[in-house]
C-alpha cells in the first residue's frame, strides 16, 4: 500500500493512551485495532484483520521461539524459588557480609549469577544489604540506587541467558523486516550494545555512589530504622520464612544455563565458520538459547526431585513463574501486529518521504530522548521498545544514520524509564523490599538519571561525527 499520513496513526494513537492509563498495553491494542479497520474498512473486516495479524505473528518460527524462552525461563525462576534456591544464597551471603566495603563488592560481583532479570536480582541482592543496612552506612534511597544501577542497567548489555535478550531481538526483527533489510536480529543486537550510553553512564554514577561518595548524613531516617528493625525474611516471597534453605538450588541452574548456552550457541555455528569466535557469529543463537534452557529445565527438575521436593509443587511453581510473564507475552503479540498491520498501510513509505529534512545528526539525540520522555511516563523499557523501534529503524534507513547507533538509542530509552520512572516495576520493586516511599525514592533518583539522560544525548550527537 502505498504510504500516507493514514499510515501513522496506528502509532499516533498508542502514546497518548498508554501516557493517560499508565499502561501501554491498552495503547497497543486501540493502535492495532485502528490500523486493521482502517486496512480493511467494515465493522466484521476489521476485527477479522486484528485477528489475523495476531495469529500471523504467533505462528512464526522465531516468535514461538521467542515465546518459549520467555515462558520457560520465568518457570525456572519460580522453581528456584519454590526450591529455597533464592533464600538460601541470601542467608548464606549475609553470614558472611560485615562491612560496606564487601557488601557493595557482593552486590556487583554477585551479577555474574543473578544478571537474569532485575526482579531475580532485586530478591536475591536487596534482602541481604537490607539486613546489613547498618554496616553498610548509607541512606536506604542511596542503597536502592546502587542496586538499580546493576539491575536494568547491566541487564539490557548481556547478550546471553537474560529474560530481556529473547524480546529485544524479536522487536528488532520485526522492525528489520518491515524496511527488507536482511541483516541477523542478533547480529545488529550485538552490534548495538556499545551504544546503549545510558546504561553505561548511569552504571558508573552507580560506581561512583558506592565507592568514592559519602553520604552527607550517615543517620537513619524512621523508615530506615523500622526497615532494619524489622525481619528482613518479610521483604518478598522469595525469601519467605516457610521456604527451605538451600543456595545451591540457584547456582546449579544458572551455571548450567550460561554454561549450556555457550556451548550450544558455539556448537550451532561450529560448522560454518573457521574460528572459535566466528561459530558464535554465524551460530543460530535464539534456538541455541531456547533448548539449552529445556535441558536446564529438565536437569534442574531432577536435581530437586533428588532432594524430594513434590513433582505437584514443581510443576505449579513452574506454570506460576511462567504466567507470570503471560503479559508480555500478549504484549509481544500485540506489538508484532501493529509493527506488521503499520508496514502494509505504508508506514515505511511515509517515513522515508516525509523525514529526510531532519539534520543527520539529530536524529539520534532526538530519537532517544523522546523515547526517555515516553518511557519515564509509562513507566516500561519494553513497551517503549515496542513502540519506538520500527519507527527508529525506519528513520535510519532513510537518514543513513547508523542502525546499530540508532537501536542503542532505542534501548537506552526504555532503560531510561524502566530506572526513573515511579511507575516502573523496578523502582516499586526495590521501594517494596527496602520499604520505601516509591515517589520519594522516584524522586531522588529522577536527578542523577537526568545528568546521565544528558549526557547520553551529548554522546549520540558526538557520535555520529565518528561512524
């Protein structure tokens, strides 16, 4: 079809909506439900077209792949937890843990194990600095930052056995097929990550806090007093009372996830290439991802089965964990087919027609700071992801701004807002288990996000100059 104003407003829509409801998925739907009637313009038509997107997309290969991983990762998640796994890493890390210095080398070096999504990182990492609250000497909202900063921050540059790798890839699939650029979804993930300045600068304020900072009131507030006070095994289920002890129910499956995906991303690639490095190249690494995690899965399972716990208590811990990411599993769904139903309306088109009067060097700067301003507002990386990704790789393709460059921008975006924003999980995630306000915390964190949100700008400005 060929490209018009009409093209656009499928993606029009979706801010301004999700901005009014704190969420993005109503946004998403009323964008998708748009774009199908105005496809196929009658009252049955339309809703069939909505249909039709969504199946076309959940059908795909790469997107039940993607699926998969998402659910069963999740699931594994929540058979860690069930099986004491969590609580018994946080108990033994405390016993060990009596100064500031160690405490805060703890909660970077312990990212190693725990990188696979900011929630695990939150339940296995704040119980312990919430318990050694008095040795560690800073305020709770210093403390609260800390951990972000090796949360989300860290997550989205790990290329690997993360919650995040699997969706981040698919939408940038989706947005290269739409402008018919052949180039691997991973590849240009990979090639992205060094310009995700966000997530590097905020990483070393983070740093800078926790070593060469101090506080300039070391006394505790009321909260902060009640928060050491109180049983820190109340903090979050994960780390309830009623669950068994056992650290080595976490380590187990994470070291055999990682060192799974390694090898089996290698071996995929092994025959094509005439390296060790270039296997992991040319190595199909999304479904080299999806069945080392079935085989942790399965080994994890007899390794707790070993230790007797129930097959029933297993198995419903593994389908709660997974449902636990049902929503973005819709949200996936929902995003594929705007992203598909916005290409046949001539979103590409528009775009290239209507954007080339911005200065190249802009485009970047502009992209990622709008993309902040969305994110901080709806308060989630992901469907900030979703919605600003085709468009960015749109824009690129017309600019010739650089596209790993311009995806960088895009993820740096929703990282923005997955870290600042009061609606996000992550800020009321940490404000729960450090018993926080969650608009005070936002609050006090919003400025030192904001130093970094400019420079980052400054950075991708810079950039273009050099690539």
């Amino acid at each position: 079809m060929e490209g018009s104003w009409i093209s656009i407003l499928p993606f029009l829509v979706v801010i301004p909506i999700a901005v009014w409801t704190k969420q993005v998925l109503p946004g998403l739907l009323v964008g998708l439900l748009i774009g199908s009637y105005l496809h196929t313009p009658s009252l049955i038509g339309g809703m069939e077209t909505m249909l039709h997107y969504i199946v076309q997309a959940l059908i795909d290969k790469n997107n039940i792949e993607i699926i998969v991983f998402l659910y069963s990762f999740s699931g594994l998640i929540g058979m860690i937890k069930t099986s004491g796994g969590i609580k018994g890493f946080v108990e033994k890390a405390a016993e060990k843990i009596d100064t500031k210095k160690k405490a805060l080398l703890l909660t970077y070096v312990s990212t190693i194990g725990t990188f696979s999504a900011p929630t695990f990182r939150f339940v296995t990492i704040a119980p312990i600095m919430r318990a050694l609250l008095k040795k560690v000497k800073m305020t709770t909202k210093e403390l609260g930052f800390v951990i972000e900063t090796t949360a989300t921050p860290i997550i989205v540059l790990i290329p690997v056995a993360t919650a995040f790798v699997g969706y981040m890839v698919s939408i940038i699939q989706i947005s290269l097929q739409n402008q018919k650029i052949t180039e691997d979804p991973y590849t240009m993930f990979i090639k992205s990550i060094p310009y995700n300045f966000f997530a590097f600068v905020i990483i070393l304020v983070g740093i800078y806090l926790s070593f060469f900072h101090h506080s300039k009131s070391n006394a505790p507030t009321q909260v902060e007093t009640e928060a050491e006070e109180e049983d820190w095994h109340t903090c979050h289920p994960a780390v309830s009372k009623d669950l068994p002890s056992k650290p080595w129910n976490l380590l187990v499956p994470l070291i055999l996830v990682i060192l799974l995906t390694l090898f089996l991303t290698w071996w995929s690639g092994h025959t094509k290439a005439n390296s060790f490095f270039g296997a992991f190249i040319k190595a199909d690494v999304l479904q080299a991802m999806v069945v080392s995690l079935l085989i942790t899965i399965l080994l994890s399972a007899f390794f707790f089965l070993f230790q007797r716990f129930k097959i029933n208590d297993l198995i419903t811990s593994f389908v709660t964990g997974g449902n636990d990411l049902m929503s973005v599993v819709l949200l996936l769904s929902v995003v594929w087919g705007l992203s598909s139903v916005a290409e046949d309306l001539g979103f590409s088109q528009f775009i290239t027609a209507h954007s080339g009067w911005i200065p190249q060097m802009f485009v970047t700067p502009f992209l990622f700071l709008f993309g902040a301003a969305v994110s901080y507002f709806i308060g989630s990386a992901w469907g900030t992801w979703g919605i600003l990704m085709p468009l960015g790789v749109s824009i690129a393709s017309v600019s010739g701004v650089s596209l790993p460059l311009i995806i960088g921008a895009v993820f740096a975006s929703g990282s923005f807002g997955a870290f600042s924003s009061p609606l996000s999980d992550d800020t009321n995630t940490i404000a729960k288990i450090l018993n926080l306000s969650v608009v005070d915390y936002a609050r006090y964190k919003l400025k030192p996000a904001l130093i970094a949100a400019v420079i980052a700008a400054v950075l991708y400005t810079a950039t273009i100059f050099f690539i």
